[in-house]
C-alpha cells in the first residue's frame, strides 16, 4: 500500500473538496428548488423533441441519411436526459441518509461493480482491504456511487499509459488518520501524467476536465458534492506520476 500521511489537515499535496460541503441555508433551498425546476422544465422539452423524433422515424421512405440524422438526435437527447440527471446530483439535490454501514458487506458487490467498470474502460483493478474494518457512517447507496466515480476517474485517466492500473486501498482507523478522529480512510489512485499544481485548486469544479472534450468534467464534482453531504472528506493528490483520491470516512457510533 502507497505510503500516506498521518494528519489528514497537513500539508500533504491534498487539495479537498471542503468548499463542496454544503450547508442548509435558506440561499441554498432557494438554488435547489431553482435548479430542480429547471431540469423538470428541460426534461419536459426534451420529451417533446423525442416524440417528433419518433414521428420522423415513422415515415415511409426515408433514406439512409435521414435515419443516421434522427439516431443523432436520440442520441443526443439520452445523454441531455443523463446529464440532467448527474447535474442535480451535484447541485446537492440528492437525498442522503447516514446509517451504520459495514463495508465487508457492501465490499463484494461494490468490488464486481468497480471491476467490471475498469475492464470495460480498459483498466485493471486491485483492492487491498484492512481486516476487521469498523462500520462507518455513510447511505450505502451514495456512498458505492461515490467510490464508483473515483474509481472511472483514475480509470480513465490511466488508460494508455504503461499500466492501466486501479488500486483501492481501504485503510483501518489509526493507520492514516489519528485513532482519536475514528476515520476509516480510502486511497483510489493510478498511474498516469501528473495533474499540474496549478490546475488541482480546480478539479472539483463542474465542468473541468484535464481528459478530452467527450469527458463531461462532472464527476468529481459529483464525489465531492455527495460526500461533503455525507460528512466525509474527499482530497486529491498528483505526484510522481501518481494520481490518488482520499476519502476519509467516520466510523459510525457503537452501541
């Protein structure tokens, strides 16, 4: 396992998504309410669009450029109607509800999901667990789409690179962090170029992408929203030709 510092607020070449960590403001209610009406409105439009598309396919005699034209326009209104809904997640409009969680039960599942993500991207995946992890405080569900977005993103970013490689490393309370804070700390990292300093401040910002133009540039901003929601912390490092992310997690109470 990758050799990690001891105090998660040293500096250690981390850059956090703190400013992602959203409060419960009455400007914040009003943003939500906004940005759900509008992805309500959008997805309405976009509804429309779809069934004149749907009228066009049912012509009689269309050629072969118009059928490519019209499976354009599908096409594009999927990934709208996906966008829509990665957008509200980051825009802090998910429902999150912390409960117990044991890792070693939700590890299987979340591991085949990951797994089958790399391969599919063209990466390889590796897991090192600590033994006898604590249950942490987390929505099991938000918390595997988390994990699942660091692991595209270190996935994507390695690809063509002399290893294409993904490792989890899911570390016991005490091994990075202090044992008074009761953290089971995650490092998901790869091999690739480094993000330069300059451009690390920016990486949890919608739409910022250091890949190229197909990337959305949404899904770190994703991780960072919703873990921010879910009280954890969520760093990034680049150096030495390694990316890494940290999420740091707190262990739920025991009765």
């Amino acid at each position: 396992m990758e050799n990690q510092p001891k105090q998660p607020n040293s500096d250690n070449g981390f850059h956090f998504a703190d400013a992602l960590i959203l409060d419960d403001s009455s400007t914040r209610s009003f943003y939500k309410n906004l940005l759900q009406g509008l992805i309500h409105k959008n997805n309405n439009t976009l509804g429309v669009i779809q069934g004149f598309a749907t009228l066009l396919s049912m012509e009689e005699g269309l050629n072969a450029e118009m059928i490519e034209n019209i499976d354009h326009m599908r096409h594009a209104i999927t990934q709208s109607s996906e966008l829509a809904k990665i957008i509200l997640t980051a825009g802090g409009c998910a429902t999150v509800d912390n409960k117990s969680c044991d890792i070693a039960v939700m590890l299987p599942h979340l591991e085949q999901s990951c797994r089958t993500l790399c391969e599919q991207i063209g990466a390889t995946l590796q897991i090192n667990q600590a033994p006898n992890l604590p249950s942490v405080l987390s929505d099991t569900g938000r918390f595997n789409d988390v994990i699942r977005e660091l692991v595209k993103n270190a996935a994507e970013a390695c690809v063509g690179s002399e290893q294409a490689d993904v490792v989890i490393d899911i570390l016991a309370p005490g091994s990075v962090s202090p044992d008074d804070t009761q953290h089971v700390d995650i490092f998901i990292r790869n091999t690739c170029a480094d993000i330069p300093a300059d451009k690390l401040p920016q990486i949890f910002q919608p739409f910022y992408t250091t890949k190229d133009n197909s990337h959305q540039g949404i899904g770190l901003t994703t991780a960072g929203v919703l873990a921010g929601q879910m009280g954890m912390r969520l760093g990034l490092r680049s150096s030495e030709g390694t990316t890494t992310a940290w999420l740091s997690v707190q262990t739920a109470p025991t009765s």
